[in-house]
C-alpha cells in the first residue's frame, strides 16, 4: 500500500512507530493546500493525519480515487468530512489522545507572562540583567471560559498555585461548579471583569466561533493576561489586537491561530507587541509531547494493520 504521513513538523513518526512491512511509506513534513495538496495526495491508499493540520473537505476526498483509509491522531477530527468518505466507501479511523498535555502549556504560558520570562530573557542577553517586576499568580483569580476536561483540569491546576477559580461557558451549570468548587459568572464579560487570567477551554463550532470579542475584551479586568490554547477562531483576532494596543487585555498568549501554520505576514505578528512582552505566540505545541506522539503514532501503525488485515478498527 502507498502510505501518506502528513505534517510531521518535528519528523518523529517513523522514529516514534514501527511502521515495517506496512508498504511503502512517505512522510511530508510540510503543509500545502489548493491543487498542490491534490498532486501530493493522488497515488496514495492510506492517509495518516496529525489532528487538524490538514482538512479533508468532500472536495478533496471526492479528488483522491486511490484514497481507502484516513487516520487521523485523536479520537476526532472535525476537519475531515466523515460522511463524505464514508459515502466513498473510505473508512476513517482516529487513535486515543492523553488529556494533560494542553493544561500543561496552558499553565507554563500563564506563569510566563506574569512573571514577564520572556522580556526578562531577552533583556539578560541584550542588556545583561533583569529590567522589571513579575507578578505572584497566588491570590490571583483564574477565569475559566469552558469548564469541561482541560477546564476542568485548569481549575485543579489554579487551586494549587493558590487562585481563585471562576468560570463561564453558554451551557455551564451550578451543579458543574459545585462538583468543582468553582465559581459561575453569568455572562463572559462578567467573567473577563473578575478574571486576573483568562483562558479558553471549548470546542469550536459555529456557535462558538468568534466567541470571545470586542465586548468581552471591553470588559477586561486591568492587567488581565488572556490566554488561547484552545481553536483559534473562537477567538476574534482584530479585536484582540485592538484590545492589546488599549492595555484589555494587559497580555495574551496563543497556542492555536485562525490558520496554521501562522503565515509570516499575519497581523499577530507584530513586532512592537511581542518585544514588549505583551504577546507570546506559540506554535499550537498543546498536544505536541514526544509520549503524546508515541501513543498517536503506534496507533496509526496498528489501525493500517488491522485495517490490512480485516479485523475490526476504531472508526470515528
């Protein structure tokens, strides 16, 4: 079989799997799109996707004839239309995932930037020692938005780090936050006026899209730090820009971005923003941990596998 690995920026498959006697095997450590994608992906049988990095829309599957089994790290893809390959008698796989990774990121960005690491590197190298104050996150308040697994998880995390804990979601209920021991807020703004930290914990969908904006960034506590690790689009990019250039929020950092890889002459990329310290951009590492990869690519090998061999795998 002619095997497609996609997207292995760090170029960790073949070393984290055994992916012996599958076939003949091609890793691509780059992303493209359009028709390029197409040429790529023509000759292979099997596609083996890094989450969301690639979308397989139906027009894409409907382009690729030799195509006869997608699978996907995770145990969903929302970028692949299932139906559509479905329909095409393709069978779509996923693998497990471990769940701390991103509550891990979530919690190094936010000491980061309340201790100010990053300008307090920079100066050390540029200057040759420290130029400014960082803040205790003890005493400080946790604004959860989304309050399931990684929320959840965040909440456990704050309560060490001596926080307090308030959170908000649409459909969040008092009997979740009591099983937490967790505050509700009734509306974002309200929790983006109590939150000393603020971060994003949801799924996106079209409900969510652009969920956090202009109004909630209006109501942004002085000094907030406004952390992403969550979808890039639930988050509405040019009102944070704005809101960062008027001190709401005081900081941000982000994982994930509305496209990705964040192209070069994106506006998050801006210059003054990320020298100040105000901006941390990171490269959506949520998920990207060498156990992490391991379990995600051993799977791979062992959906092919079964897959080759007709026994029963995990579809999505």
């Amino acid at each position: 079989m002619k095997i497609a690995i996609l997207d292995d920026y760090a170029r960790a498959a073949l070393r984290l799997a055994d992916w012996g006697r599958l076939g003949e095997v091609t890793v691509f450590s780059d992303t493209v799109t359009g028709a390029a994608l197409v040429a790529r992906l023509h000759p292979f049988e099997v596609i083996c996707l890094m989450r969301e990095r690639t979308p397989l829309d139906a027009e894409l599957i409907a382009a690729l004839p030799n195509l006869r089994l997608i699978v996907t790290t995770g145990p969903r893809n929302a970028s692949i239309d299932v139906a559509a390959a479905r329909a095409a008698g393709i069978t779509v796989s996923g693998t497990e995932s471990r769940k701390t990774t991103t509550s891990e990121l979530t919690t190094l960005m936010m000491l980061a930037l309340n201790r100010r690491l990053m300008p307090e590197v920079a100066a050390l190298h540029d200057t040759g020692w420290q130029m400014g104050l960082g803040r205790d996150v003890a005493g400080l308040t946790l604004g959860l938005i989304g309050l399931g697994n990684i929320g959840a998880q965040m909440a456990t995390i704050g309560k060490a780090l001596g926080m307090g804990i308030v959170a908000w979601s649409p459909h969040l209920t008092d009997a979740r936050c009591a099983q937490l021991g967790v505050g509700r807020m009734d509306t974002l703004p309200d929790l983006m006026a109590r939150a000393d930290v603020a971060s994003v914990h949801m799924v996106l969908s079209d409900r969510t899209k652009g969920l956090v904006g202009r109004d909630a960034f209006a109501a942004a506590k002085t000094g907030q730090v406004f952390i992403n690790t969550s979808r890039g689009p639930l988050v509405d990019t040019a009102a944070l820009l704005a809101g960062l250039r008027l001190g709401r929020p005081a900081m941000a950092g982000l994982d994930v971005f509305d496209s990705e890889p964040l192209p070069m002459n994106d506006p998050l990329r801006d210059a003054d923003l990320v020298a100040s310290g105000k901006l941390l951009l990171t490269p959506h590492l949520g998920y990207t941990t060498e156990a992490t990869f391991r379990l995600f690519y051993t799977q791979t090998v062992e959906a092919i596998r079964a897959f080759q061999a007709g026994t029963p795998i995990r579809e999505l």
